[in-house]
C-alpha cells in the first residue's frame, strides 16, 4: 500500500519550491522524481528517504540518519536513500534543504549511468 495520498499531497506542496515534482510507485513505495530521476523515496508508513551518495553521504550520518532498508527474497536489501531527520517535515526550509541533497546525488548519478 503506498503513502496515502494527504501525505503525498502535502509533500509535494511542502516541495514546490524546487519546481515540479512527480511520483510514481517503485517496489511497494512511492518514488518522488524530478526531470526523470528519482531523489527520494515515500513509504507507505509515511516516512520520507533522500538520495544519498558518496558527496553527501556524511551529512546523512553525521546526523545519524538510517538508510532505507526493505526485505527481497527473505533479505534485507540497502539503498543509497536515508531518512533525515524527522523534524524536517515541520520546516519547509528543512525539508527544501534535504530534498536539494537528495535532487544533486540524483544528478550526479544521471552524469555517470551510461545512456
């Protein structure tokens, strides 16, 4: 069951700023996308990962922030999508802020897939 669409609706309000965001169910979960790559990530619990990687990784555990962890096959599989913390859904800025790190790794990845 994905995120429910009230929470959804105030994420993507909360996110304007950034310009137009979409989303799309990806393995369970709703996936939040800008220009075709995806930044973060939405359970259906309502709980919100940003796209992480090896430029931005140490603001997400400097902050002790967990990664996105779902089970596959009997195990627990990581992404590179870590939860900030969970204040930021109480500051649009907050979240602008962690949602623009998630956008920049979401970029850089674009850069190094092969097309």
């Amino acid at each position: 069951m994905p995120a429910s669409s009230a929470f959804l609706d105030f994420l993507l309000d909360q996110l304007e700023p950034l310009g137009p965001v979409a989303t799309r169910r990806m393995f369970g979960c709703t996936g939040l996308f800008q220009h075709g790559r995806m930044f973060a990530v939405v359970t259906p619990a309502g709980r919100v990962y940003m796209k992480a990687d090896a430029a931005n990784l140490e603001h997400f555990t400097r902050q002790e922030c967990q990664p996105f962890i779902y089970r596959s096959r009997g195990k627990d599989v990581t992404l590179g999508y870590y939860e900030p913390p969970e204040t930021v859904l109480d500051d649009q800025d907050d979240l602008l802020h962690w949602a623009q790190l998630g956008l920049a790794a979401a970029a850089r990845a674009a850069q190094t897939t092969p097309r």
